[in-house]
C-alpha cells in the first residue's frame, strides 16, 4: 500500500473521464476540486466535509458549485463561436437546456442566470416540464422550445 499515490487515486475513480479540470486528488488523497478550472484557486472536498460536520451538518451534504455550470455554459457558448467563425456560418447558435436533464431549481436557475447573456433558453417535452420551464425562465427574450408535447388542450 506504501506505492499508492493521488495519481493511483485519480485513475481509479477516473477523474480525467469526468473532471475536466474541476476535480483532482491532492498529496492527502483527498479529492480537491477548483470550481474556476485548473488555474484557479482550490478547496479540498474532505476539509469542508469535516468542516460542516464539526457544526453539527449531518451526512449526507450536498455541495453546490454554480461556478462550474457558469463555466461549462462560457465554454460552450466559445466553442460555438469558434466554429461559426472558422467555417464563416452565417446563421447564429442558441444553445438550449432540456430540462429533462436534471429539473432542479437550483441548477436550473444557475443555467438562465448565467446564459442569458448568450441567449440561452429552456427545452421541454412534457407537461410537468413545461411548467418548470415557464416558472424559470425569466430571462427577458428567454427561449423556450417546447419539443414533442403531447397534449394539445393545455396548450390552447
């Protein structure tokens, strides 16, 4: 056991398939993660895991990190531009959250927040997803694409 190293823990539970950058393991074998990607500054996951248990927070804790899902969707929206520029398109790109994804409101809230400046909208296909949709988006402009509804008397 004295070989085993963060790089061993890295690679068993495959951070480089899933981290991009947000998730390491330091010399303590803790997993760490840097909610502004690799270049910024970083916080151990087991330290605010104790942390929180020291005040009497009991397991399990969800942790939130709107930081990366305001990263991923600039990332995205830089992608986009790039290929629109390089292969001289002349339309433009709307990326487009399905909300049959993950329906949490606070995720959902994140994914409006931080692409209304690129115009990003809301997708839904059924009537419960509808109502989220229409509840969250309060973007002014916001896009919502409503894709295979099913039931056209709520929509009249």
């Amino acid at each position: 056991m004295s070989d085993w190293s963060p790089q061993n823990s890295a690679e068993l539970y495959g951070l480089d398939f899933w981290g991009n950058d947000y998730f390491n393991v330091n010399n303590k074998g803790n997993v760490t993660l840097t909610p502004f990607g690799a270049s910024g500054p970083s916080v151990d996951l087991k330290e605010v895991t104790d942390n929180l248990e020291a005040r009497g927070i009991r397991l399990p804790i969800l942790l939130r990190f709107p930081e990366i899902v305001k990263s991923r969707i600039e990332l995205i929206h830089q992608c986009f531009e790039n290929a629109i520029q390089s292969n001289e398109y002349k339309g433009q790109f709307t990326g487009v959250y399905p909300i049959k994804v993950n329906q949490q409101k606070h995720l959902v809230e994140e994914i409006v927040s931080h692409g209304a400046k690129y115009g990003f909208g809301l997708e839904c296909g059924s009537k419960p997803e509808l109502l989220i949709t229409l509840a969250l988006m309060d973007t002014e402009d916001g896009l919502i694409i409503c894709n295979g509804f099913k039931d056209r008397e709520y929509i009249e």
